[in-house]
C-alpha cells in the first residue's frame, strides 16, 4: 500500500531511493526530478508535465534573455560609419592602366519631404507594406517568404525596408547567415526604436539603386524620366518602386512586360495601404520612359571592353550591377592597353577606303595555355553601336569547321593518307555537294583535301566519321551547344552553322593546346575593398583531344599555310597552323590560326541597309573576298602585334604511328570540371536548312559564350535536332 501511495500506482521507487518529505508528509523529489526517481523501467525517462513546463518557460527566459543581450550590445553605426558605395576600377593587364569605372556614384540627396507623398509612398508599397507599422521587422513578412519559398514560387526575402537599409548600407553586402540575419534584426529593432520612420525612408530612398549607374531617387527621376524627383507624378512614381529588387530585370527598356507587371504590383499595393483611392488608380497608365543613354565611360572602343567586363562579372561572378558598382572592386582584366591599340590601328590599315558600307570586322585573340582574352576587336566605339562584333555578331563558320571534322576523324583513327575521291559535284543521300569552283581533285589524301579546303572529299569523311560525332567534337572543342544551325547533319562539316569570332578563337586555341580547351575570359581579377579577390577567370582548362590527335591535326594545318589556300599567313614568319572559311554566297570570310603562344579568329561579314547578310562587295584588290584574301592578311597583322618581341616557337612533331588506319570508335571528350554553360543570345534551338550569317540583334548573355559541358568519356552527347540532307542544303558553303 505504501508503494501504491507513492507512486500513484504507475510504478514503484527504486530501492534505496531517499525519501524527502514536506511538512504535509509527501515525498519531494527535487525542483525538476528527472530522471523521476520515484519510478523504474520506462516510466522512469517518461517528463512530468511538471518538468515540460518549467523547462519551457526556463528557454523562454534564456532566449529573452539573450534576446536582451544582444540588444544591448549591439551599437547603432552613425550615418558616416554606414558602408557607402565605392567605385570600382578597371584596369589594362598591366593593374595600372585605367581602362573605366563602374558606379561613379551618380547621386543627388534629396528631403523626401519635399516630394509627392506618392512617391515615397509607392516605394513603401513596393518594398514593405507594414513600414510605417512595424518595428523594423515583420514576422508575417519573414513567414510568407519562407512559405512561399518552400513551395518553389517566385523568391522572397521577406526583408523590411529597415532591414534593406542595414543589410546593403552598414553590413554592405547581401546578408544570408543566421547569425547575420539575427544582428540584422536586431539592428533594425534598435534603428526603429532611435530613429524617425521619415529619416529611414529618406536615407534609403536616396542611396537605394534603380539601375542606369542612378543611386537615390533624384538621379532615377533623370535616368528614366529627365525631370526632377519633385515633379514625379504616381505612376511614374510606381514604375521607379518596381525596379528596386532588380532594376536590370524590371527596367522597361529591357523587359515591358516585367516592367508592367512590377508597375501593377506597386500600384495594388498602394490602394492596400491607402496611399491612393482604386478610383485614381483604375485611371493611371504606364508612363512613358526614356532610353537608356549609355554613360561617356563607354566611349570608344574600350567601351566593348568593360561591357565584356560587366557581363562575365555578372555571369560567372554572379554579382549584381549594383554590386559591381558599389563594392570598391580593383578589377583587372587580361587585355594588354599597348597591344589592344596597336591591334586596333593594324585592323584599321587592312581595311582600304572603298571598303563597303555595312561590312563588320569581328578579331578575337587568346592565348592557348590560359584561355586569356590577349586582344579583341568588337568595333570602334560602343556609343555608337552596343552591339559587340566579337561576342554577339554571328556569321556562318564556312570551312574553319573542317578541322573539327578532322579532329573526330583522327580521334577514330582515320589517316591522313587515307585516300578519297574528290570530283565534282557528288551526292550524298539527298545532298548534292560541289567544291568550291566545282574544281576537280581525283583520288587525294585527306591531308592534301585538308590544303585545298575540298569539299567533297570532306563530306564523304564526315558521313564515314558521322554529323554527330562532328557535333560533340565541335562542342568539345569550343563551340557553344546551342550555337545558331549546329546539329548532326552531315552538312555541319561545311560550317552552317553561325558561330561569333570569339568561339571561333576557342576552337583554335584548344588545338594550339593540343586538345586542352580552356574556358575564354577578360577578368584576371577582381579584389574586393577588403583586398580578398572576389572572382578570377583563370581556369585550369580540361582535356577533350589528344594530344597526338592535336599534333597530326596541327600538322594538317601547317600544310594548308604553306601550300594551301592560307598561304598569305606565311608572312608571319614564323610556324603557323589555320584554316580559311568562306560561307555560301560570300556572306562571310574567315582566317582562324595559331602559334603556340597565340590563337586569334577574323571574320568578315556584311549587313544590308536593314541588318541582314549580303554578300561581301569586293573591294580593294580583291575581286572576291575570300578566307585567304582579306581575313587571312589581317590575321597576319593582328598576329605581329600579339607575338612581338616573343620567341618563334614550333609546334610538336606527328606522332610516328599516326598513318595507322584504325577501326576504334571516337571517344567522347571529357567533361571540364569548371564548365560554365554560357549560351550565346543568337543561338537557335531550331536548326534552318539554309543557315543565314546575319548577325545577331540582340546581345549574347555571355561575351566569351562558353560551351556547355561535354558528357564523360563513353558517354556520348544526346543527338541534337537534325535537318534531313536536301537539295536545299549548302552545297558549297565551306569553300576556302
């Protein structure tokens, strides 16, 4: 009975367990009991609600307690201790020469008591609702986002105004730990509470960023207006709130519909908080905007340069433009200042003054051990025309895609004395192919098809070897996946497919390197203002040829230099490897070649009165303008820039077993373990069966557009879309 009394009948003490009674004679078992002494076996480790209480109500007195602490000893920056954006400065290759900025801190301070309650009010609306309520923080706010998050929907930060106004102007960086959104809300807390709701909003409102180089309200109202911030009416008002999260994104000149959409969002927003009555807003109407008017910074030819710059650092660095101009980056690039002039003023010697309206000249030159943009030529001054020559300008690759063939072939095992019949016109399935001339070869070897750029002999290699693996060689070697017209056609040997100078310079990069592709950049380094170097190009490069496979291919090369239809490079003097293009119809000329220290694609391509390709007037000497006339001379130009002053240096013998036939299957190249797709904005994802060399409208995401990932060794690249081989097919595009 005893027992029973004690333990309530739910189990029994332990023996030996020492009683403690309270003067109504209960036993007491200390403040929490556990593990409960007076019970055995499981009930034993079983809390007493007892025990759930007090150790709840203990936790919440730690955590306000901490909560207290940490208030406490947290110290209000002043306004002067808050990170303010710094400029960040582009450097030449040598870290010294100044080549632009970004950010120059285009701000004017504005009282926003001085404007348009609708203003300030549409910002609130667009940023955080319960602004002029909460207390620096919304819980609500932090719980939707997590929610929404959770599901996948659009991303949310769930950040207060408050909180922004800390997080990118005294932490000075996006804020993504725990413990740094803790001290963010504490902050905010504390800022709440010491400072008045209109100096917050006016110190964000005049520092936050609405893209164009505008930092503050003042200078948005110019960029995207030209009139005052005091004379902003509400749907301007509305449309400059819904750049905030991301003003590249929701600027109208980029996007209409996402600037629309931000522009609605803000304007519900601002009847939810009684800032303006649904009837005024059910009148208001998109405002008309101004366009962008590119800073003087851009002006010239470098201009291209920090575009290049700006996009990689966007890209690959995953930065945004607010941060690029804010940071306080060093940035230095690959590009040597006395080089890029010296090149500039070579391109400029080669083109006569009846050269024709309308033809573009796209150079691009990188340096084979590193992947190093060494020079580039996109135009002649950015204000002008924003569109890169090198990067985004495409024009059809004619046959400076030979080589990629070749390069599957000899991976297979095919040799170069492999002979076969080079007449004129042959037909393939449904393609009816001619050399260019529709000149007669007889029976040759694949080395001597390769020195004259015969086209029918490289059709019947391409169908032995297969469209598609002349498709994963090509992505392998540089090009990128969705470049406009690349698939597995057997016409792809012929280059339909529309590629910029700077892939073109990849390719041939990674055969100077004998089959080690690096991913091309501009951006040596960029240093943050703490020192710590934010992002950097340079890459180690993957192996995706072999290298007797590169040495036999090079020597192919060489031959097409001094007996073939390149022979004008042999005014370089010196070991050069290259190929001429040129596309059906004469719409575009290539020379693409190499050093060992040196690999630089030029293109020569034109455009009609309403940007589409023509074929290339002659002008000059030339009476048709070809890969080995005009491109291949001006490749020999740029080349004496980039190699002055360095060593002549040869390129590796054949390998001695090479003219072996063998019947093993091409191996697929190894993935890179740094590839970064880049897909270029002129590729298409429906291949025509008449490639066009027009170039580009619009910009490529990526200027140095790198290939997407080739697929492990074995496992080859899934087929891309295919056009079936017809009467419609080039017939002589890769003419030389």
């Amino acid at each position: 009975m005893a027992g029973a009394s004690a333990g309530g009948g739910r189990g029994r003490r332990a023996p030996g367990a020492p009683k403690r009674f309270t003067r109504g004679g209960k036993p007491r078992y200390g403040f929490f009991n556990y593990p409960r002494k007076q019970y055995t076996g499981f009930h034993r480790w079983v809390p007493s609600w007892r025990f759930l209480w007090w150790s709840f109500v203990l936790g919440v007195g730690l955590v306000i307690g901490a909560l207290v602490v940490a208030y406490e000893m947290i110290d209000l920056p002043e306004p002067s201790d808050f990170a303010q954006a710094q400029t960040s400065t582009v450097y030449y290759s040598d870290g010294v020469t100044e080549m632009g900025t970004f950010g120059v801190q285009n701000r004017q301070i504005i009282d926003i008591a001085d404007l348009p309650e609708s203003v300030y009010q549409a910002v609130v609306a667009a940023e955080d609702r319960t602004f002029w309520e909460n207390a620096g923080v919304d819980p609500r706010a932090l719980a939707r986002a997590f929610y929404n998050n959770l599901k996948g929907g659009e991303r949310q930060g769930g950040s207060t105004i408050t909180q922004q106004y800390i997080e990118r102007y005294w932490v000075g960086q996006t804020t993504t730990s725990l413990m740094g959104k803790f001290k963010e809300a504490m902050l905010a807390l504390k800022v709440t509470r010491e400072k008045d709701k209109m100096e917050i909003l006016n110190d964000y409102m005049n520092t936050i960023y609405f893209g164009r180089g505008a930092y503050g309200i003042q200078t948005a109202a110019e960029a995207y207006f030209h009139k005052n911030a005091v004379d902003l009416t509400t749907s301007e008002a509305a449309m400059l709130a819904g750049l905030i999260p991301a003003p590249s994104a929701y600027d109208p000149e980029q996007s209409l519909e996402e600037a629309t959409r931000r522009w609605n969002y803000v304007l519900d927003g601002m009847v939810i908080t009684g800032a303006i009555p649904s009837a005024e807003r059910a009148l208001l109407q998109f405002p008309e905007f101004f366009p962008y008017e590119v800073p003087d910074t851009y002006a010239g030819r470098q201009g291209y340069l920090l575009e290049m710059v700006r996009q990689e650092l966007l890209g690959k660095a995953g930065l945004t433009d607010a941060e690029i101009g804010s940071l306080g980056l060093t940035i230095t690039t690959t590009v040597d200042k006395a080089l890029q002039d010296q090149m500039a003023a070579a391109v400029a010697a080669q083109l006569p003054e009846d050269a024709p309206a309308g033809l573009r000249v796209a150079v691009a030159s990188v340096e084979p051990a590193t992947g190093a943009i060494k020079m580039i030529y996109a135009g002649d001054d950015y204000m002008v025309r924003q569109q890169n020559a090198a990067t985004q300008d495409i024009a059809q690759a004619g046959s400076t895609f030979k080589p990629i063939t070749l390069a599957a072939a000899l991976e297979k095992g095919v040799s170069l004395d492999q002979t076969f019949s080079g007449k004129s016109p042959i037909k393939i399935g449904d393609w009816n192919v001619r050399n260019s001339g529709n000149s007669q070869y007889g029976n040759i070897t694949l080395l001597r098809a390769t020195q004259s750029s015969v086209n029918t002999v490289y059709a019947q290699l391409n169908e032995q070897v297969g469209g598609q693996a002349t498709y994963e060689a090509a992505i392998a070697a540089g090009i990128p996946v969705n470049a406009n017209g690349l698939d597995t056609d057997l016409t792809n040997v012929l280059g339909t497919a529309s590629v910029h100078a700077i892939d073109m310079a990849r390719v041939y990069a990674t055969f100077a390197a004998q089959g080690l592709r690096h991913n091309t950049y501009i951006v040596q380094s960029a240093v943050g203002a703490d020192g710590a170097e934010v992002y950097s190009g340079r890459n180690d490069g993957v192996r995706v040829f072999k290298q007797d496979t590169m040495a036999e291919l090079t020597y192919a090369l060489t031959r097409v230099v001094e007996y073939g239809t390149g022979t004008a490079a042999q005014q370089l003097d010196r070991p050069v490897a290259g190929k001429t293009g040129t596309s059906e119809e004469n719409k575009s000329a290539w020379f693409c070649g190499y050093t060992p220290q040196l690999a630089t694609a030029v293109a020569f391509y034109q455009q009609g009165e309403a940007g589409e390709a023509v074929a290339i007037s002659p002008f000059g000497e030339d009476n048709v303008i070809q890969g080995g006339g005009p491109p291949a001379r001006m490749w020999v130009a740029v080349m004496e820039v980039g190699l002055a002053g360095q060593p002549v240096e040869e390129f590796p013998e054949r390998p001695k077993d090479r003219n072996k036939p063998s019947s093993r299957p091409l191996e697929s190249p190894t993935a890179p373990v740094t590839a970064e797709p880049s897909p270029s904005a002129t590729a298409s994802a429906e291949p025509s069966a008449e490639p066009s060399a027009e170039p580009s409208a619009e910009p490529s995401t990526t200027p140095t557009g790198e290939p997407s990932p080739p697929p492990p060794t074995g496992e080859p690249l899934p087929p891309a879309p295919t056009q079936s081989a017809s009467p419609a097919a080039p017939t002589s595009a890769g003419g030389g």
